[in-house]
C-alpha cells in the first residue's frame, strides 16, 4: 500500500515537472513566433510601402507621429501617423493612400499655361502651414478641429473657405514670393514642344518669365552635416518645382545640371545643400560641362554649408555651418539678394616616384591641400567614419573627434620633421624651410573649420588675399599644437610666401595628404599645383561678423573701402 502511494505520488509529481516545462515553453515559444510574424509582416509591409511610394506620381514620406495636428485629406479624420507628399501637401493615413493618390494630383511640373499666358491656382484642402494667414481677412488659417482652409501649392496663398469668394483674382496663381526662382510648369511644356532647342528659344521662353527670372536648381548631400538634407529637399520641393530639386544620393550632378541646358543661358544659380567636397562634386562636373562646350549655360554656385568644415561657405560669406536656425523661405531670399564674384580653381598633379608607368593623379582644389598634423587628423577621422558611419550624424561629434585626433598627435608627433622630407618651390625659386611638422596651400581666406589662416591674428602686416587674383597663400605650422593656438588666435602661422605656381617634391617616407577634407597616405611624389579655371560663385554680405571687421583692418585692398563696408577685401563682384 505504502508502495502504490509512493508510485502514485511519483507520477504526479511527474506529470506537474511535464506540465510546468509545457507551460513555461509555451510562455517562451509564443512570444518569439509573435515577434518573429510581427518582424515579417513589417518587413514585408515596409517593401510594399517602398514599392508604393516608389511608382507614385506623389513624393509620399511615412511618418509614425506628424508634428502638428494633421488630418487626412480623404476621410477627413485626424491622424497620428501616416504619408505626407513633400511637394503638394497632402497626408492620408495609411488605409487612404491608394485613393488619395488616385483622387488627388500632385503639383504638375510642366503642364501648359491657360489661353492668356497666365498659370491657374493649384489648391490643396487642409493642414496649412503653422502661422499662416488668409489672404483676404487677414486672420490666421488652419485653426479649426478639423480638415479647413486652403494652399495653394504654387504661390503659397492661404485663405478661409469662407473667403475664397473675395479672393481677388482666383484663378490667377503668380507663384509667389519666389516667382523668380521657380521654373513655371508651362515653361517645361513650351520647351518640350520646341522643334529647335537652341539657346535663342530659350532666351525667348524666358522673357515670358520675367526680365528678372534666375531659376535656381537645388542638389543635396543627404548624407552631409546632420543629416538635414533629406528634410531640405521636401521644403524646397514644396515652394519650387519639384523638377529643380535633386537628391545627390540618386542622381549625380553631371546629369542634374543638364537641366540647366533647357534654360536661359547666364541666368541659372545652382544651390548646393553640403559641405566642402559636395560643392567640389558639383564644380567638378560644371568643368566638365566646359568641356562639352556648354559655357553659356554655366550656372553661380551659392552654398548652404550642412558639412563640418564649410570653409568655401565661410568665406563667401553663408556661414559656418546651417542647422535650421532661418527658415527656407530666408535661404532663398538670401539667394536672391546675393553678388556674383569670380573664384580660382587649382589643379593637384601628384606624381608618384618611381611609378613611371602609371599616370599622376590629377586632383581639383578649390579650398586648400596641405600635408602634415590636419592631414592626419583629416585621414583617422575619414578612417573612422567609413567604419561607423552612423556615429558621425553629428556637426559637434564630428568636431569632438577632430579634436581627440589632433590631442594625439600632439603626444605622438607623426610628421616630424618634415623640413628635412620635403622641399617647397614657389614660382620656381626653392624656399628654406623651417622645423616644421606641416605645410598648407590655401586659395580661400578660411581654413580648419572657420580659422582666417594667412592673416593669423592680424597683428603683421602681409599682401591681402583674394579669390580671383591667380595666386596662393603657402604658411607652415609647427604641430597640431601650434594649429590649435592658431585657431583660436593665440598664434600665427609662418608665411612661406604667394605663388601662381607651388611645387613639393617628398623624399622619403609616407605623409598624410589632403585637398579640399579628402585625406590619402602618399609615399614619395611631386605634387604641382597649377591654376586651372574660374568659376562663378554667390557672395552673401548683408551680414558681417566682428571677424570680417578685423580682416577689413588687418589687410589693405587695392582700393581703399570703409572700414564697415560688407564686402570683404578678396571678392571682387563681377556682372552678372
């Protein structure tokens, strides 16, 4: 008896162990299958949202939270998450965007014009900008619960559903603000019909626009700075013609400036949303142009400096670096307002040693090249991001890594004495150098992220620099040490001289090398820096900092200015 209860209680105690590990597998194994389908039917809905957006004739965005109230332009219901086109305006949630994008049409970027010459109003219904007004009451839009008010996509008029009937001129869209950065959709129609392109049909179409239409085409580095780019380029899409809005991560600059071919010759800006090498990309391929004789249709280069350096914008007066402080519509207003000046651009030839076989490189310089301490810093910090890419999102981590490089150098000191590596040679005529550890070749007044290099602090005199006068400025530093007392005014630069033509011959060993923030190693060569051409750029100078008064002091232009005056001494405005 006391066997069959102890064989009794055994199987229970068995079949609790069986059924607490079923249980405690199930609890295990059912989550992991829910993650696991929910993981697959994300995946699987993300490529179909992919694949949507993709064929559609909308620039659709998804979005999980819409940063104001928002509604949906087919049901009429507010969303919390869902699509949005960056260039007409319309959102729809998830469950109405197929019949949104059958139902409601984009902006149509070439269509024609109405029997008068004149463009038709193009209205979308609902979630108008933050803080925008009627056009007829004067009183604020978009402030009812509900899908209310009007937009139109063109000239972004804004106006109540009540007063749409006293709204002069209904139909008649004059696209705005920007009207004379807009590239009209009848315009792009007219064009398409032409027998004949030639630059005289264009000049034609073109005065329909107006005797002051400067179109403008806007390339973004989506990958530039803080990676504001894509951002960017839905704000622009929504105030310009979608048609002069490309994304450099798609399509190359080459073939996006041949849209400048379509256009009145002499009269296109080019805005380029990046840093330093992305305006180097896109002048690159506007040489190229050169070479397909298409010199008339050239366009001036303006910048909206999202990179970490931003010299080149720096010094023509944009900034040093943009994070969204002004709005769009002040970007471009800036871009209207700007001066046309002439800038030189260099070529690199760096023949390796011993290498007879093979051809030298040939690279184009628009900023400066140097050899030495920021070389370095410049080629562990490229090393570094092309392993993590996602780390340097960040202007400020970007500069935070800059500096830990250049505090290791400091320790370490990997250039030198360089003196004894190298030899320098200006104009032809050999130069005696000092213990130096780096030699830098500037074209531009700034250098290192915002520092005015030749002038150092301004308290020694030295010939003025400029942007057009065919010649470089060659100093040396001492270090990373002495870079950052430079940088910071504590210390200047040694002057090796100006030159039309600089020439460094590397003995022996391998230095870090940099033009323009792309860094290589480079083993014994002769680097010759020649002048290559001119390009035309965009001055900013409604704004001056303290920086630009203390360089008006320190050099003396050719023809004397006021000390407050807003252009610099090294630009030279040209006509447009």
């Amino acid at each position: 008896m006391c066997q069959e209860g102890g064989e009794a209680r055994e199987d229970c105690g068995s079949r609790e162990e069986w059924t607490l590990l079923f249980w405690t597998s199930l609890a295990v194994i059912v989550p992991v299958i829910l993650t696991l389908w929910c993981s697959a039917q994300r995946s699987k809905r993300k490529t179909y949202m992919k694949e949507f957006f993709r064929k559609s004739k909308h620039g659709w965005h998804y979005t999980d939270l819409f940063n104001k109230p928002t509604y949906c332009c087919v049901c009429l219901q507010h969303i919390l998450h869902g699509a949005f086109c960056d260039c007409c305006g319309v959102c729809a949630d998830e469950q109405c965007l197929r019949r949104a994008d059958r139902s409601l049409p984009c902006k149509e970027i070439m269509a024609p014009s109405r029997p008068d010459g004149s463009t038709e109003h193009r209205w979308v219904r609902g979630n108008v900008p933050l803080a925008s007004y009627c056009a007829v009451c004067k009183q604020q839009c978009g402030t009812q619960p509900k899908l209310c008010d009007l937009r139109c996509v063109w000239c972004q008029t804004t106006v109540h559903d009540d007063c749409m009937d006293g709204l002069a001129d209904a139909e008649t869209c004059d696209l705005g603000e920007f009207h004379s950065l807009i590239i009209p959709p009848h315009y792009l129609y007219l064009v398409n019909k032409l027998r004949r392109r030639h630059p005289d049909e264009f000049t034609k179409l073109g005065a329909s626009c107006g005797s002051s239409w400067t179109p403008v085409l806007v390339l973004a580095n989506t990958r530039s700075g803080n990676n504001m780019g894509e951002a960017l380029l839905g704000e622009f899409r929504t105030l310009l013609n979608p048609v002069q809005v490309f994304d450099l991560s798609e399509l190359t600059p080459s073939k996006a400036l041949q849209l400048c071919t379509l256009l009145p010759p002499g009269r296109v800006r080019v805005l380029v949303c990046g840093g330093d090498g992305t305006v180097g990309w896109v002048l690159d391929a506007i040489d190229a142009m050169k070479l397909k004789d298409q010199d008339q249709f050239i366009p001036r280069v303006t910048i909206l400096p999202l990179g970490t350096g931003n010299d080149l914008s720096n010094t023509l007066g944009w900034g040093a670096g943009y994070a969204g402080e002004i709005p769009v519509e002040q970007v471009l207003r800036n871009v209207l307002d700007a001066e046309v000046v002439k800038m030189d651009r260099w070529k690199v030839q760096v023949a390796s040693k011993g290498v007879y076989f093979r051809k030298p490189k040939v690279l184009s310089m628009n900023n400066y090249f140097s050899v030495g301490p920021d070389a370095l810093m410049a080629l562990n910090f490229h090393a570094h991001r092309e392993k993590t890419p996602s780390f340097f999102s960040s202007r400020i981590i970007n500069k935070a890594v800059y500096f830990l490089y250049g505090t290791k150098d400091c320790l370490v000191q990997e250039c030198k004495d360089l003196d004894k590596r190298i030899e320098l040679e200006l104009d032809g005529e050999r130069v005696a150098l000092p213990s130096l550890e780096g030699i830098i070749v500037c074209n531009i007044g700034y250098w290192g992220g915002g520092c005015r290099l030749w002038e150092g602090m301004g308290d020694e005199p030295c010939p003025p620099t400029r942007l057009d006068d065919g010649l470089l400025e060659v100093v040396g530093v001492f270090g990373s040490f002495h870079c950052a007392q430079i940088q910071v005014k504590l210390a200047n630069p040694v002057r090796l001289g100006q030159a039309h033509t600089v020439r460094l011959v590397l003995k022996s060993s391998t230095m870090p090398m940099q033009v323009d923030g792309e860094p290589w190693a480079q083993g014994p060569c002769t680097i010759t820096i020649t002048h290559k051409t001119q390009t035309f750029m965009l001055y900013h100078s409604t704004e001056q900092t303290d920086d630009d008064d203390d360089e008006s002091s320190a050099s003396e232009p050719e023809s004397p200015a006021p000390h407050d005056s807003p252009r610099p001494p090294w630009l030279t405005t040209v006509q447009a």
